[in-house]
C-alpha cells in the first residue's frame, strides 16, 4: 500500500464514513439506558430529599412544644412567686401582731406590788380607808383587765387561725415550688433531649450530604467508565470495519497486509515499538474517547502510548519492517 491510500484509510473522512452506520443501532441503546439510569436516580433522590425535610419537619415541631412549654412554665413561677410573697407578708405582720399580743398579756398578768405594812396604829385608820379604795380601784382594774384579756385572748386566737392559714399556704407555696422545680428539672431533661435530637438530625444531615459527595463521585466515575467503554466497543467495531476494507485492498492490489508492519512515527509508552495494527486501534480509541469527553486520566490509562497530546495530529507514516514473532 502506497503512501496515497495509506492516507485515505488513515483520514478522519473515511474513519467517520465507515463507523457512522454502525454507531447509530448502539448510540440508540445507550439513549435508552441512560433515560432509564436518569429516571431510577431521580426517584432516589426525591425520596432522600422527602425523608430530610419531614426530619426538619418534626424537629421544627418539637422546639415549638418546647418553647411554648417554657413560656407557659415561666407564667406559672411567675405568678406562684407572686402568691408567694403576699403569704410572705400576711406571716410577718401576723407574727408581729403575735408578739405585740404577747407583750401586753404579760403586763396584764403580773402579780401586783405587795401592799405596804402599817407602820403604826395612828395612821392605820386614814390607810384603812385608803386601802378599802384602792381595794375598789383595783378590783374595777381587774374586770376591766379580765375584759381586755379577754379580748386579747380572743384577739390572739383570731392570730392563731390567721398563722395556721399562713402555715398552710406556706406548706401549699412550698408544694407548689417543689412542683415547680420538677417541672424545672423534667423541662431541663426535654431540653437535654432537644438538644440530642438536634446533634443526632445535624449528624445525620452531615452523614447524608458526605453520602451524596460519594454518591456523586461514585456517579461520575461510574459515568466516566461508561463512556470509556462505550469508545472501546465503538473503537472495536470501528477498527474491525477498517481493517476488513484494508486487507481488501491490499489482496485488490496483490500486497502484503501491512498491519505488522511498525510505525516510525508513533511509539507505545517507554518508546516501545508500535505496529500499523497498535496504530490503527490506538488512534481510533482515542478519537472516540475524546468524541464522548471522557476525562484525560481514563485516556491516558488506557491508551499507554508516548506523546498522547499530539498522538492524533501527527502524521503517519510506516517503515517496511515488520514484527519478528517467534515461537515458544
């Protein structure tokens, strides 16, 4: 094969004209399948992005409970704090009152000064007479202090009652603050439960988004794969296509295939030689990876051959010698 046909086998005119026909039926398939991988993974993350939001959900709807529970707690002291301070009050002025009681009921009840003895017979008729006053006096003093004893007495009772209500209210307000800090402490536990739920929902917002970044990684790569394995089957069928025309060309011609023979102007990697065959296969897989944008990395792992970067626009050409293959 002369340099003239080697070049028209070799351009991208008739590498397109010779592959396009067969690409359509597997292009077509791999439409279809892609339409049904977009589909699957659509509904998968719509029911990812349902099961978040009803988390958000529920968490929004518990620090509302928790916040109005607060709010209604709070007006509850308040107003026990209140009552609190009246009873308060109501004791002190009682006890007070109690004491005052107290002080008097003591004045009242004191025995009397003993009555000074007579000092002689000459005075003891204007004493007598004295004396049987004084006796009147005090007798009237004494009803008029029974009488206020009395009134006292029942004042005093009246404080009792007004100090054992007092008592009660106490014992009712130190129920009430008992009460009160049980609901303290069982709101602190509802609030140590909020706050556990909350780390528990942005630890598993965090787990879900780390997932996502994998699962989209995982998509990626897995994309780029099949990409990568779509230019290698349609690198295949192309090459096969090609080398088929070729060959009947040669044998048209009465030449030797020349698909052994090696390149002089292309190399595998390390500067290992590189038949027409190697060529052929190489610049077609290329082609086609680039044709689909499958990532550099893939291309260069696939395609070991030095100078990958101008590997397609450089020009071909092929020695006369050929692969030595020996036995085993």
């Amino acid at each position: 094969m002369g340099p003239e046909e080697l070049s028209i086998i070799m351009s991208p005119q008739f590498i397109n004209a010779t592959f396009r026909a067969g690409e359509d039926w597997y292009n077509n398939l791999m439409e279809r399948k892609r339409a049904v991988e977009q589909q699957a993974q659509e509904a998968a993350r719509q029911n990812q992005l349902h099961a978040l939001r009803a988390a958000n959900a529920n968490l929004w709807q518990f620090n509302s409970d928790l916040l109005r529970e607060l709010s209604n707690k709070r007006l509850e002291n308040r107003e026990q704090s209140a009552a609190l301070s009246v009873a308060e009050r109501d004791l002190f002025l009682a006890n007070a009152a109690n004491a005052g009681l107290s002080s008097r009921l003591e004045q009242v009840t004191s025995p009397p000064k003993p009555v000074e003895a007579v000092p002689d017979l000459a005075t003891f008729t204007a004493d007598l007479q004295a004396s049987v006053q004084r006796a009147i006096a005090n007798e009237q003093k004494r009803k008029a202090d029974e009488a206020a004893t009395a009134a006292m007495a029942s004042e005093r009772r009246s404080q009792e009652r007004i100090l054992v209500q007092a008592q009660a209210q106490a014992q009712e307000l130190a129920q009430v603050r008992a009460e009160r800090d049980e609901a303290k402490t069982g709101l602190e536990a509802a609030r140590a439960d909020g706050y556990r739920l909350q780390s528990e929902v942005d630890l598993a917002t965090s787990a879900l988004k780390t997932k996502d970044i994998l699962v989209t990684a995982l998509e990626a790569e897995r994309r780029d794969n099949a990409l990568a394995a779509q230019a290698i089957e349609a690198a295949g069928m192309t090459v096969m296509y090609v080398t088929a025309q070729a060959m009947e060309a040669w044998a048209a011609q009465g030449k030797a295939p020349m698909l052994d023979n090696l390149m002089t102007s292309h190399a595998k990697a390390g500067g290992k030689p590189m038949t027409m065959r190697e060529y052929l296969w190489f610049a077609t897989l290329i082609r086609e990876m680039k044709a689909r944008h499958v990532p550099d990395h893939l291309i260069r792992a696939r395609c070991a051959v030095d100078g990958i970067e101008d590997f397609l626009a450089r020009k071909a050409d092929v020695s006369d010698r050929r692969v030595a293959f020996t036995l085993p």
